[in-house]
C-alpha cells in the first residue's frame, strides 16, 4: 500500500503501452439509428484486435448502444475522446441507449476483461430520456484468481438508479479481484425514485456474500445527488480504498459504507448534506457518521473469519476533511410535514436530526492511544462551503425526503435532468465556493473537494506537486505520523517524568511562537490549536513519539487575530493553554 498512488499510475501507463495502439475512430449514431459503437467493438473482438485498438469517439457525438458490450476474459477495451473545451460543439460525447423496448438494458458493459474510459459522458437512460437500471459489471474468471481492472477518468456517470440484476451500482463489482481508479470523475443525478439507498457510485449487489476489492481509489471526483456513494456490506470489502480532493454534495443515506474497513483514507474531501436521511434520538448512539458510517471492530464484522489481518493492521486516516448540512436540510428536518405530524403525536424522538461528522464507535478508534495507525486531523465539522451554483432542486428534495420519511411513494429529484437529456454543455452547476477557510484547508493550502471541474487554475498547482502529496498520504496512512506536519524538533536534555506543555513565547506574538512540550514515554501524541469555538485550525504534531522534550513553531500567517486554544494529548492526559495573535 506504501506506494499504491505510484504504483497504479505504472500499472496503466504499462497497460496501454505494451503493444503498439490502433486508433479507430467512431462515428456519431446519426438520428434514427444506433449501434455504432457497438459494431467497432465487435469488429475488433472478431478480428482478434480488441487490447491493441483505442476507440476514439467524437466530441458532442451521440452514441445509441443497440446492446450491451461484453469484454472477453483477458482482453482490454479503450474508450477514448478528446479533452472537451467549454463550447456545446467541445461537449464530452455521450452514450446512452436506444428506445427499443426490446433490447436487453441491463448492463452497458459487462467486463471480463481490463476497461479503460477517458472523456466520456455515460447516460444511463435512453434516447427518449427514460431512466435505465443499467450497469458496468466486472466480472471474475470462475477461478477467482485473476484481476480485472476499470480505469476511468473525466467520465461522467448521469442519471443512474437501482442497477439490475443484482442490484448493485452504477459500477458493480462481482469479482474476486477488483482493482479500479477514478479520477476526475463525476457522478451526477444518480437517484432512484423509489429507493432511497440505491444510485450508487460502485457497489457490490445486495446480498452477495463472496466479492473482493483489492483497490479502489478516486481522486478528483465529485458525487451530487446519490443514495449511496460506496457500498461494502455481508462479508464483502475492500483492501484499499481512498478518497482524495472529492466533494460529496445530497447524499441520502450511507455516504461510505460500512464499517468494514481495512486500509482506508479520506483526505483534503468535502461533505455537504450527506446522510440527509438524518437520525432519530430514540436510535440513541446507533446513528451513522456523516463523512463515512462507521469503523467496526473485527468482531463486529458480519463474517470476521473472512478478515486476513489484525486490528493492529489496519491502517485508517481522516485528514483535512470538512462536513456540514446545510439550514434549509435541517429545518426540514425539523418542520417538514412529517415532522410536524410526529410532533403532534407526542413522537418527537422519532423526528429526524443531522448526523454528526463521525459517530462514537468511529471516535472510539480515532481518539485512542490503542490504535495508532488509525488517525484524524484537521477536520472541521459544521463549516459551509457557501457553493456557487449547487445542484440541488431543493423543491423536489424536501418532498423526496418527506415521502422517504412518511408514506415512501416515488418522487423524482434529479437537478435539472434535462442539461443530460440534451447534453448541455459547459455543465450549468458550480461547486466552487466562497468560503476562506476552506479554500485553504487541503494538504498544500489548497481547497478541499474536487479541484480538476470546481477550481481549474488550482488544480494546475495540484498537479506540479501531486507525487509528494500523495508520498504525504501514504507515509501518514502506513506510519501513524503526518510527514508534512509542522516541524517538531527534539531538544537535548534530561528524559522529563511527567508530560508538561510550556507556555508559549513570545505572546502575544505575530506571526510565529515557540511552543516546548514534555513527553515522559514513548506513544501517541497530539498538540493541536483550536479556536474559541473548539474548531481545529492547526495539527503541530499527531504520531508517535519517543520520550523527550521537544520545540516546535506556529506559523499564524494564515489565522485572523484573536485568543486560541493549544491542546497536548496523550495516553490519556490533555493539557490545554491559551495564546493570543494579535496582527
């Protein structure tokens, strides 16, 4: 896992390199007509030709499959288009189905084989608009024992519901060895009418009990409107799995589920209304976190016995990540007409609340010397990104939210379903936004969430310095201690008996202040600054430590003036003190 982020980018560059590439230009489906796509495919599938052709499809072209396509075991299909520009003539080219009634929708691609797409718009619906169950399915070889692979960058996953058969996502995993990498994606609208735990990112089908992921990781990436984003439930789960610069706006119920993690992170991401489902006072502390569901011990596991490691093993990290629900979701909550009738029953601790960031079983891992490869920091819960242009059609949700609530009868809330239908293009939604804090808060002082569609200009910065952010990531995740931290130097002297935190000099002081602190034994140790409102706004430390006395310094260029909190953890003690910047 060390050096997974490099390691994927070798696999694919090697994947499509090995052999020399044919490029094969699709046509648009004309109007009337379809299954262009589909004949290019099975012409080189014929021909013996398939991992060694791209297909590259036009810009603003419209693509009608006639059927779904099928990758053979061991072979690759390369999906390809142009980068598109911000013209409708530079739209993404989109595939969707064709009106016949009588043809098969129940994948767009059923994958034995490697799939690779680049650029590309997938509509899950057809050519009349009407939503379809569809999915990309991988597929294991009936040993179990290869891998297939799905690469996808700046695809754009539209108006996706309950995937049939199986139930599963807009991407459905049945295989024993998934490997998948999204990057600069967008799942948009994937909303079921009727349920509100499907439209799914990537899922296992409900109910299986025998699939794997070795790793899957999306970078990137943006979720708006979803009932789920990531599904492992029964005995199913994923070896690696990470989320980086991803913004994650209405999602109904499980945002990343289930607790069942073995190497996870979620770092410089951004959570807004998810679990919109809320929960209710009587569940007591039986509620779902906000930002993932949970973090379960093995024990706790549906089958435990399917775990190959240890709770020592498991590496988990929470980093520069925010989460908040908005003030028109949570008077919903509390005044929707459901609400007010469970009030007028005297059933108000059944009346829906916010979920909090993280829930007490998760917090339980996170804030205990017992686990130190499982860490948080730099989270900063109930702070609003203030969104430019969210895609949120507030009208349709509250009343989809209500029904889910009340009678659970069908109420369809897509954003504005038509930009999809007629392939609207620039996208009219802007997730950028205005708030200072967060436009600073990710690794690097950049902003969190998905910088490649929200923030261009930033996302140009990202990428000069993406191999050392993700070596960050990694290190962090596999040690238990923030590389990038604040620099914390050790001081000479005699090994201290108690733990002491020194108070500041100078101070008041601007910008910069020394802070000493004492650690009597080797373990866990945090020193973190945090508002008057006990918002974190700086990690100067979070890792293991030996013994000693040691100095470091905080840098206040980026805080507005005004009284702070320092606060040293460890084994069990918290010492806190206050300074003061004054600018």
């Amino acid at each position: 896992m060390k050096h997974f982020f490099t390691s994927l980018c070798i696999m694919i560059i090697l994947q499509v390199s090995l052999f020399a590439q044919t490029i094969v230009d699709v046509p648009s489906d004309p109007p009337g007509s379809s299954g262009s796509l589909n004949n290019a495919i099975q012409s080189a599938i014929d021909g013996g030709t398939l991992s060694n052709t791209v297909f590259n499809l036009e810009q603003y072209g419209y693509y009608v499959l006639s059927g779904w396509i099928e990758i053979p075991l061991n072979q690759h299909l390369q999906i390809t288009a142009p980068d598109p520009g911000t013209t409708q003539n530079e739209a993404l080219p989109q595939i969707v189905w064709t009106s016949d009634n009588s043809v098969n929708t129940d994948y767009l691609f059923r994958c034995f084989g490697d799939f690779t797409m680049k650029n590309v718009w997938l509509r899950y619906a057809d050519e009349g608009g009407v939503q379809k169950g569809s999915q990309i399915r991988f597929i294991g070889d009936t040993l179990g024992t290869s891998q297939v692979r799905g690469t996808f960058e700046n695809v754009i996953f539209d108006y996706s519901p309950t995937a049939n058969p199986g139930a599963g996502g807009s991407v459905t995993i049945t295989a024993n060895h998934f490997v998948g990498h999204f990057k600069n994606c967008y799942w948009k609208n994937c909303i079921d009418t009727h349920l509100r735990y499907y439209g799914r990112a990537v899922s296992f089908p409900y109910q299986s009990t025998k699939w794997h992921i070795d790793t899957l990781m999306f970078e990137n990436c943006t979720f708006a409107n979803m009932g789920y984003v990531y599904m492992q439930e029964e005995s199913e789960f994923g070896d690696n799995v990470h989320f980086n610069h991803c913004t994650f706006l209405n999602v109904v119920v499980y945002t990343l589920e289930s607790g069942q993690w073995y190497k996870m992170s979620v770092t410089n991401s951004l959570f807004v209304n998810t679990q919109m489902f809320g929960k209710r006072p009587l569940d007591g502390d039986a509620v779902n976190g906000g930002l993932i569901t949970s973090i379960d011990s093995i024990a706790n596991f549906l089958r435990p016995e399917t775990a190959t490691f240890g709770e020592q093993d498991r590496r988990i990290l929470l980093a520069n990540d925010s989460y908040g629900i908005q003030p028109w979701l949570v008077d919903w909550m509390a005044n929707s007409p459901w609400a007010k009738y469970l009030h007028s029953q005297r059933r108000d601790d059944e009346i829906p609340e916010p979920c909090p960031m993280l829930n007490a079983g998760t917090l339980a891992f996170l804030d205990t010397l017992d686990f130190p490869y499982m860490n948080e920091a730099n989270l900063y819960d109930g702070i609003l990104p203030r969104f430019v242009l969210p895609p949120t059609a507030t009208d349709s949700l509250k009343s989809f939210l209500n029904k889910k609530w009340d009678d659970n009868s069908d109420i369809n809330w897509a954003f504005q379903r038509d930009d999809g239908y007629f392939q609207t293009w620039p996208l009219p939604e802007d997730l950028s936004y205005a708030n200072d804090t967060l436009k600073t808060a990710a690794m690097g002082g950049f902003p969190l969430g998905d910088l490649y569609r929200w923030w261009p200009d930033q996302y140009a910065q990202w990428k000069a310095q993406e191999d050392a952010e993700h070596n960050r990531i990694n290190t962090w995740l596999e040690t238990g201690t923030d590389p990038g931290a604040v620099d914390v130097r050790e001081v000479k002297g005699s090994a201290p008996s108690v733990y002491k935190l020194s108070q500041n000099y100078p101070n008041p002081f601007n910008p910069t202040t020394k802070i000493e602190y004492y650690v009597p034994k080797s373990g866990y140790v945090s020193l973190k600054v945090y508002n008057l409102l006990g918002q974190e706004v700086a990690t100067l430390f979070s890792g293991n430590q030996k013994a000693g006395n040691y100095i470091t310094t905080l840098d206040g260029t980026g805080l507005a003036s005004g009284i702070y909190l320092y606060r040293l953890q460890s084994d069990n003690i918290s010492i806190t003190k206050k300074f003061v910047l004054m600018k």
